[in-house]
C-alpha cells in the first residue's frame, strides 16, 4: 500500500478546513492514506468543533486581520501565524484507523518526534499527567496533552493534533509550533524525513500524488459554509 502525498497548497482557513474534510469524505479512487501538508493564505486562527466561540474570541490577539475557522476536528485553539500544518486521512478498516484515538495520536506523533529529532531538536512524547493537572480543552499550545510532542529540555509543546473519525475513517488534522523548537529547522528536510517515518508506521511506501479532481461546486459549497458566522459561531 502506498501513502499518498499531495501537492502543497495554501488556503484561507475555511478553503483548508473544506479540503480537509472532504479528503476524508470524497477521495475519488482506491481508498488509501494520504498526507498533506499545506499553508496558509493569511494570518489564521482554527478552534475545535465542540469549542464555545465566546472563549475562542477572548483568547485572540487585539491585532489583526487574520482568518478564523472552526475546524470539523476536536482540539483547543490553535494559531497558525508560524506554523508547520499537515493533515493525515486514513481509510475505513485501515490498521491505524482501527486503534483507539490516544494510540492512533501516539503512532503519529512518534513519527514526528523521530524527524525533529534528526534536526537537532530534542523531541519527546509527554507523558501521563496526575488527575489533578489535567485541564479542559483551551489553547493548544498553552500546555502539553498526552503524548504531544514536547521539548525534551524545556518542556515547551511543540507539536499538538486533532482528530476525526466517521464512517469513511479518520482525519488527523496536526500543527508544529516553529518557535518552539529551539533551533533552525531545515523545514523541506524536515517534512521528508517525517514521511518518510510516518511511512514506515503505515507500513506504506510514500508516493507523490496530483491533486485529486473534486467537484468544484462541493469545494466552493463547504468553503463558504466553514467561512459563514453560522458555522463559526454555532456554539
């Protein structure tokens, strides 16, 4: 099986939360996992689905513009001004899908802790907190989750993600904080290194892909739904 990697793109916010949401739901062939890692069009904020945006809005910057999004995943708050975002769909009864979310978020995060590690960051998994420490859901980067990727020196978060699962299987939708780590990143290398990595957890052979050919009328649809007050202030 391969992992297929698509092309680079940037988007607003809601054109990328459109597109990956409808990776998972309308891929046009054989059903098999595929990675993206894309970019962002203007200065971006995205909160979980389950989010109340009287928090979201009380936790943004006075400056601006930016975009902002709900994403059709879970998670926390999370800015996107200086990041590495990516997106991961994997198909119904795929090994990986099939595990519980905390091992599926684990397997991942693994892979991107072995790449930043090869860039001289000294990456880790976090590790289980005492009930006592444990907070709800706010800011993504404020504080570290089980196994998000942490700095191995300061304890900063480096990396979080977030995850969907439905009928056609799951999404995993992932952001690196670049600050965060420390040191200059070789950013290109960095990404191939951790396909690769995300590859070899697949048990996948990684394979550039074009761009699949979705119904322009569906994209143009889900973009202006996620990019309408309705969806963003639903909660």
């Amino acid at each position: 099986m391969n992992l297929e990697i698509l092309p680079e793109r940037t988007g607003s916010a809601a054109e990328n939360m459109a597109v990956d949401f409808l990776l998972l739901q309308r891929y046009p062939h054989a059903a098999v996992p595929r990675f993206r890692h894309y970019g962002w069009r203007r200065p971006a904020f995205t909160f979980g689905y389950a989010q109340k945006i009287a928090f979201v809005r009380a936790q943004l910057p006075p400056e601006g513009p930016f975009d902002l999004c709900r994403r059709p995943t879970g998670g926390g708050l999370v800015d996107h001004r200086d990041d590495w975002t990516y997106a991961l769909v994997l198909p119904r009864d795929h090994p990986l899908e099939e595990l519980r979310a905390s091992q599926s978020y684990r397997a991942v995060h693994e892979a991107l802790a072995g790449a930043l590690r090869t860039q001289g960051v000294p990456a880790r998994l976090s590790e289980p907190k005492a009930e006592a420490e444990t907070s709800a859901v706010g800011i993504c980067f404020e504080r570290a989750e089980i196994a998000d990727v942490v700095h191995g020196g300061n304890g900063a978060k480096i990396a979080g993600a977030a995850q969907k699962r439905n009928k056609h299987g799951l999404l995993f939708q992932g952001s690196i904080a670049k600050a965060a780590t420390g040191v200059a990143i070789d950013w290109d290398g960095f990404g191939e290194t951790f396909i690769a990595r995300l590859a070899a957890t697949l048990d996948s052979a990684p394979l550039p892909t074009p761009w699949p050919e979705f119904n322009d009328e569906e994209v143009e649809g889900l973009t202006e739904q996620y990019s309408a007050i309705e969806w963003i202030e639903q909660r």
